[in-house]
C-alpha cells in the first residue's frame, strides 16, 4: 500500500476516534441551513451508537457529496492524528 493511502486512513481513523464537537459547523460552513440538518441527525445517531460508533454512522447516512466534502475537510483540517513514520 501506497503511504498516500496509509496516512489517509490513520489519519481519518484518529479522526473517528477524536473529532471535535463543531466539526459539522466547520465541514458545512458554506451551507447553515443544512448544518442543523445534520447536526440533528449526528445527534439522533450519538444517542444510539455513542462516540465510538457515531462518525461510521453518520458517514454512512451521508450522500456522496457530502462524503466526499467530509474526507476532503478532514484531510485538510485534522491533524491530530499519531503521525505514522516511514523507513525509506
């Protein structure tokens, strides 16, 4: 596996693990009305899955659109993530 790929997965898997309350009002900055939207569904699926299993479910009710504006905010937002290191 390529490390492109290597660091968008540890990266996105920290991420799942560690994502901040407002991260919705930052993804979707260019669209209030939908963040209440899916602040409320986020909400709903919180109650139900808990914080371990809340993100896989969210992105899972996600279109594709909004998948895709998801993994591309968090690839260039969160860097919280353990950084992997490579022996080249």
């Amino acid at each position: 596996m390529d490390k492109t790929s290597l660091i968008a997965i540890n990266k996105w898997m920290f991420f799942v693990f560690n994502f901040s309350g407002d991260f919705i009002d930052k993804v979707w900055a260019d669209n209030p009305s939908l963040v209440n939207h899916l602040k409320s569904k986020f909400n709903s699926l919180y109650n139900h899955y808990g914080s371990y299993g809340v993100i896989p479910a969210f992105y899972g009710e996600l279109d594709m659109n909004n998948r895709m504006k998801m993994m591309q905010w968090v690839m260039d937002n969160y860097n919280d993530e353990q950084k992997l290191k490579f022996n080249d």
